[in-house]
C-alpha cells in the first residue's frame, strides 16, 4: 500500500498531529502558502515540536512568487532550513531559486494543477536533479500515463487522496470589493458557470491570491491498490475540519479508519478521474460542449421572471413542443416543466415549433434570470 502524508495548517492540527501515526508533515505557514496561519516565529517553533515527535516536516511553498517576494523568504528559509527534510513548491521559479540557494535540500514539486505529458514531466525531473524526490501529479493525469512514464523518472509518486480539488488560482485577491470574514482572514463565497448552473464552487479570496474549488471532495483512499499497481508511492490527506484529525488520532491505522474518515466528510466525495482516466477522453467532453449528452443539452436561457405574471425566454435554437424544459438556476436548483405552449413578444403562439428567439411564458415558480434551460431529450 502506498504511505501517506498529511497537511497541518494552523497551531490546533498542530497539537494533535503527534497523535497521529503518520510520519511526513506538509507545513502550511502564512509566509509561504495560500491558506497557511501558522505565523513565523511559530513556524520555527513548529519545525522543532515536529523532529521532537519524530516527524518529518515538509515546508511547503505554494504560492507563486514575484523575484522581490523571493529574495524577501530567504532569511527565514535560513533560520528554518535545518529543520525541514524538504520543500515543497508549485512555482517551478521558487524550484529552482531553492536549488541554488540551498542544493543540498531535496524538494518535490507539485504539477498538479496543471496537465503533464510524459516529455514535460522527464525534462522537469532532469531540471531539478540531483535534488528533486518526489513529484505530485493531478488526479486528471491518465493512469496508464502515470504507469508509462513511471520507470523513466528516478523519483517518488504522489496523488491526492483526501482533500478538496482545486480547479483555479489567482496570486490576486479578485473578491478585494468584498468584506473579510469574521477572523479577518479571507473572504468565500459560493458560485456557479453560467455553463454549468447546477454545479457550484466554493471561492475563497484573501490576500496571497485566490483560489476556486470544485464542489465534491476527492476521496481516493479506498483506491490505494489499484493507484499503487500505477506506480504511487504516497497518498496525500488534506483534511477538511479538526475533528478528523482526532479521527485519524484515534482510529489510524485501524482496518476501518478509512470507512470512517469517508463518513465524517461533510460534503459529497468523488473519485474524480480515477474511474475514467485510462485516457484522455474526459479532457475532451469537459472542453467540447458538443460532446455533451443529450440530457444536457442546452437550448435556452431565462431572462427575466415576475412572480404571479411571466417569465422571459430567449431560445438560443428550435424546439418541437410539446417538450419538457429543465430549468437549472444559479442556486443549483432544477426545475422541470412541460412546456406545451409558447407566445412571442408580438403575441403569436406556438404550438408545434418554436424557433430561436424571445418568448413569454406565464410565470414559472423558483426560475430566476440567467437560469440555463436544457433539454431532456423527450
């Protein structure tokens, strides 16, 4: 089975991670990362409280780094350096600044927010040699990918196995307009695509930059055999609250504790591409909208709605009517309705066929403007 490592974020996962029985410690400060509190006089403290337990910390640095931003890290990297067994980076430019300041100090570099082909990945193994040691691949990678480029590549494997899935990222704080939350720390909000109502993201904004997050959390776990036939040599837990630290505390590495880790998520969980990423196919029906399944085909949007008086169409192609219209609003909600009739702005109605165009529609309960309108394929 493959071994795990595990994210600590604050000083409360720090005073129960030695109770936990999993050795490699992913450091998450506020110098260095995106959602990190952990301040540098405690990060300093931190580093020490971790070789003490016999742990084996892992800075990680995750956010992307102007050339003055760099130069200003290095007298704390100095004062931390000799406490790390590595560091980890997402900006291949913080990479290779921590090559030539500190060569001898093994890093890891995470790809996992962007695609990798097999040439991409071997010329960047040989970039960061002789120090580089484990490399992270995204969960949209192929497995037969990972697999194939496995035996040329002299280093670690690593996925994600519990934790939420990042689909974007800002070193700019876009929701600045907006007032922090009740720490004083970021900023979140809920939203959706207009392609895509019916899915929502959560946005979380502060000021190292902004990040999008896809709704389900990945959850992999109980794939370990399967991941580790493809060549994965550990497991990443980025945990969502502290009472699954505690779990982990008490259970691991009990036979159940992943059961139980997977119950106590609050959210729904996904496996994300591990099911379909023998190729690259998904790439293709996530950015061709042509590639869509008719259930999901679009051939509207909502305009305006007035309680009690009407709602506004607008048709983006034909329709035969009668015909059921699913009604996906911003929210998340989803409305289905047989429309058997349509009536133009000038009056006219239509019965049989209603061409691309405006219609008015009596009112159409919890519909709201923008809600995309998709055919069922009735």
């Amino acid at each position: 089975m493959p071994d795990y490592c595990i994210n600590i974020r604050n000083n409360n996962e720090l005073s129960i991670i030695n109770k936990i029985q999993i050795s490699e410690i992913l450091v998450e400060s506020d110098a260095f990362s995106f959602a990190g509190e952990i301040n540098d006089e405690k990060l300093i403290q931190c580093f020490s409280e971790l070789q003490q337990f016999g742990k084996k910390p892992v800075l990680v640095w995750d956010l992307l780094s102007k050339d003055d931003q760099l130069s200003q890290k290095k007298d704390l990297l100095d004062r931390i350096i000799n406490r790390v067994v590595a560091i980890r980076f997402r900006d291949p430019g913080v990479g290779l600044f921590i090559k030539e300041l500190y060569p001898s100090i093994p890093l890891q570099f995470s790809t996992e927010h962007c695609y990798q082909n097999n040439l991409g990945v071997i010329e960047w193994v040989e970039t960061f040699k002789p120090m580089l040691s484990r490399i992270v691949f995204s969960n949209q990678v192929p497995l037969a990918a990972i697999n194939s480029v496995r035996n040329k590549i002299d280093v670690e494997v690593e996925l994600l196995g519990v934790g939420p899935l990042e689909i974007f990222y800002s070193g700019r704080d876009l929701l600045a307009n907006l007032p922090l939350n009740e720490q004083n720390i970021q900023r979140k909000l809920e939203t959706a695509s207009l392609d895509r109502p019916e899915q929502i993201s959560n946005v979380i904004s502060n000021a190292k930059g902004t990040k999008i997050f896809y709704d389900k959390v990945l959850f992999t776990l109980e794939e370990a055999e399967t991941l580790q036939a493809s060549g994965i040599n550990m497991l990443r837990l980025d945990l969502s609250s502290f009472s699954q630290f505690q779990l982990l505390a008490d259970y691991y590495p009990d036979a159940d504790w992943i059961s139980l880790l997977k119950k106590s998520e609050s959210k729904k969980t996904t496996i994300g591409f591990l099911n379909r990423n023998h190729t690259d196919n998904p790439f293709k029906k996530l950015t061709n909208q042509f590639l869509k399944k008719e259930i999901q085909n679009r051939i509207g949007l909502v305009l305006e709605s007035v309680k009690n008086s009407y709602t506004l169409i607008r048709l983006i192609q034909p329709v035969k009517l009668p015909m059921v219209f699913n009604f996906f609003s911003p929210e998340g909600r989803v409305i289905k309705l047989k429309v058997c009739e349509l009536k133009s702005l000038q009056g006219k109605k239509f019965e049989k066929v209603a061409p691309k165009g405006l219609y008015i529609h009596h009112w159409i309960k919890y519909t709201v403007p923008m809600s995309l309108i998709k055919t069922s394929g009735n």
